[in-house]
C-alpha cells in the first residue's frame, strides 16, 4: 500500500457510491474524505493502526477511532450516518458540514496590526455547539477551534471519537490518553502524566473552549511552553498552571480568563459561558 495514493474502503464506495470524492485530511492513523453522492454530501472518515516508530510507540487505538465516533453518534440520536469495519480498522460517514473552523475564521482578528475584534456571536455559536453535547450528559474530550465549524446557520462541533457519556460496545472503545496539550485542563494534564490515562469531563470542556477562543482570537496558547518541547514537559507546564499574560479584547477575554481557572469547579459551567455571550 505504500506509495499509493489512498483510496477509500470498499464497503462505503458500495454505500454511498460517490460521484466526487476529495481528500481533505490524512494523517497518521486517521484519513478524512469529503463525499459527494446522491445521497448528498458526507465526511467519510478511515482509521488504521499506527504502527510504532522509533520515536512512538504503536497507537492501535487510532483504528477504532471512527466506530467508536459512530457508536456515539448512536447514542446522541444523530441521524443520517453509518459506520463498521474494513481490512484495517474502522469508518463512519457522516452529514458534511460546510464553513470555515475557529481558528480560520478569526484568522483576520490575529496580529498586532488589526483592528477587527473577534465576533462575540461566533463563541456565542461554539458555546451553543457544545452546551447541546452536555445538556445530553456527555464530554466531549477533544475540543478544539478546528472542532468547530461555522456554518452559515449553525456551528457544529465535530469529532466525537473521544467524548465520553455512557457505555460503548467494548470493541470500539479505550482509554482517554489526553488530547491536544495546548487545549487540555491542568487536572487532565496531571493524571495523563500520572497514569497514562484521564477522564473527560464537561468542565475540561469549558477550559479547552476557553483555550480555543484564546487562541484563535489572539494567535496565543494559553499556557507558557516551548512548541518544540516534549509532549510530557508542556503536560508539565500546564499541570503547574503557568499561565501566559495574554488576553483577548474585551469582555471575551474576561469570559476566557474565567474558563482557563485552575480549579474546574471555580470555571464557569457552559450554560454560563452561554448566558455571559448572550
Ligand atoms: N462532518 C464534517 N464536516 C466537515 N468537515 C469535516 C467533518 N468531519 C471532519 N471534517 C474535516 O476533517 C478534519 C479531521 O476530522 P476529525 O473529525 O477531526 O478527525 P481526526 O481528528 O480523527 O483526523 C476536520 O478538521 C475537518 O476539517
Ligand atoms: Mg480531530
């Protein structure tokens, strides 16, 4: 397979028979297309093992990743979407959402020169977005600004592989291991650090969208580290809480400071950050 270029699993060209298809991400462990049949447009997403490397160790939970995405999907009561198996792992499709991520959308609000403030209306939107996930009693893990996308009606937050709310099948699920460190909540950070693994919660949620607002609006993280550093020393920095003096215009940047609070029960829960934006 090396060398070639990818293609998608048979049993979901049968399922959707596509009339275009793009792939939009690919990297390692996780393939991501967007579809295009006359069942309407989908994100149809792969996973496969990642195979371990001299710097990694073996990642076989990656291709789960997709089924366990579909299995919540289930639970949530989300319609129009599929998933299973294929030779290597797991796909689902699901709905394509169109607009531009967080981060993209507040690209022209970045950089000292500009006078655009980012649109309150927008993490109004995102708040919302994840509010709908918690008002059902779940986590969702793994937020981040490319995890919202802003459509033209409503912001849907995507990726649900890691949210955490009620059982699974046992053969799709496994263990939290954190998420992206410049979006996880100190107490996450500590217990990946002490075990290896974590739980989700809603109020890591709140910390991780504060995080999300911060540094799309300002081009900063939120937590004071080197880029290059080893993933276990920036978990470090953020278990120490070494918070970087950057703050978004206004009363956003109040809002955020208040969700990025050490202690999860002093953060404000979504229903809050909501009402705040309101
Ligand atoms: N339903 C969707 N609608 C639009 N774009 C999507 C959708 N699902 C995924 N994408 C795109 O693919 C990227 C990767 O998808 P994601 O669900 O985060 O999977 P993973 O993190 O496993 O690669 C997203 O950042 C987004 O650009
Ligand atoms: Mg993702």
């Amino acid at each position: 397979m090396s060398g070639s270029s990818p293609e998608l699993p048979i049993v979901v060209l049968d399922a959707l028979m596509p009339t275009t298809q793009r792939l939009v991400a690919d990297r390692r462990g996780s393939m991501v297309w967007e579809v295009e049949s006359h069942r309407g447009r989908y994100a149809v997403k792969v996973g496969r093992p990642i195979e371990a490397t001299a710097d990694w160790p073996a990642q076989p939970w990656t291709a789960l990743a997709p089924a366990r995405e579909g299995a919540v999907m289930y639970r949530l009561g989300y319609e129009n979407f599929a998933y299973g198996e294929w030779e290597h792992g797991t796909w689902n499709f699901q709905p394509w959402h169109e607009g531009p991520d967080l981060y993209r959308l507040w690209e022209p609000c970045r950089g000292s020169d500009s006078s655009l403030q980012p649109h309150r209306s927008v993490a109004l939107g995102c708040a919302e977005a994840l509010a709908g996930l918690h008002a059902k009693g779940w986590a969702h893990g793994d937020v981040q600004p490319a995890h919202f996308i802003i459509g033209p009606e409503q912001t849907h937050l995507i990726d649900l592989a890691l949210a955490r709310g009620r059982q699974l099948p046992e053969g799709y699920d496994f263990p939290f291991r954190g998420c992206l460190v410049h979006y996880e909540a100190p107490e996450i950070s500590r217990s990946v650090l002490a075990t290896g693994e974590a739980e989700p919660t809603q109020e890591a949620d709140v910390y991780a969208l504060g995080a999300s607002l911060l540094i799309s609006a300002t081009g900063w993280r939120a937590m004071e580290y080197p880029d290059d550093a080893p993933r276990s020393v920036q978990r470090e920095a953020v278990a120490n809480g070494r918070r970087r003096p950057v703050r978004a215009p206004g009363e956003l940047g109040e809002l955020i400071d208040a969700m990025l609070s050490q202690a999860p029960e002093d953060r404000p829960t979504i229903y809050e950050v909501g009402k705040a934006l309101s």
